[in-house]
C-alpha cells in the first residue's frame, strides 16, 4: 500500500508503528490481568497502569488510524470483570470516601465500556 496521504500516519511504516505501541498495550494489560490479583489492586502500579493503558488504547483507536489495534470483546469484558472484583474487594481497605469510591469505579466501568464499544465499531466497519 505504500503512502496513502500526507500525514504522520498515513504509510505502511507507521500503521507498523502504531501496531507494535497498541500491542505493547494490549500485552502489557494481559499480562497484568493474567497475574498475580494482587498486582492489580487500586494501590498497586498495574492497578493504575491497567486502566491507563485501555484509555490510550481508546484515544488511539478514536483517531482511526491504520495499525491500532484492539483486543476482542469478549477479552475486554472479562478482564473489566476480573479487574472491577479486585478493585470492589480491595478498595474499601485504603479509605476513600463514598463519593470518590462511587466516582472512580464509574470512570474505570466506562473506561472499559468505551473501549469495547470502540471494538465492536471498528469489528463492524
């Protein structure tokens, strides 16, 4: 395919590019999901680092650039099971007030919901 327009984006190098970022992202959540629980409390890196990852992965599929890719589905929606478990079991311990508790497990359901839905657009065409 070559070039196809003028932007960064728009050749075969950088949708090759873009590809090995959004893998890394994709391998580096699988692997924390895959892990320990444990790594992925709310106080632990992966337990921030998890959600930040699917929100790159989100802004980058939102610019529609060749070579992002995504996760299935059905792999989103379980690790957003998995993942929300830890956080539910564990948040409580660090003492955050209700109305921050309510507040970020919304953000982290809609981070997980948006990326989903930004696969099942992309899987739709």
């Amino acid at each position: 395919m070559g070039t196809w327009g003028p932007g960064n984006f728009d050749d075969d190098a950088a949708a090759d590019h873009l590809s090995r970022l959004t893998d890394q992202l994709v391998t580096e959540v699988a692997e924390a999901m895959s892990g320990d629980p444990v790594g992925i409390e709310p106080d632990e890196y992966w337990g921030v680092a998890v959600p930040a990852n699917l929100e790159l992965l989100a802004v980058l599929a939102r610019t529609d650039h060749v070579g992002v890719l995504l996760p299935e589905v059905a792999t989103i929606e379980a690790w957003k099971s998995d993942y929300l478990a830890v956080w539910d079991s564990t948040v409580d311990g660090l003492g955050p007030s209700p109305e921050f508790r309510a507040a970020r497990r919304a953000v982290l359901v809609r981070t997980f919901d948006d990326l989903a839905e930004l696969r099942r657009l992309a899987d739709a065409g």
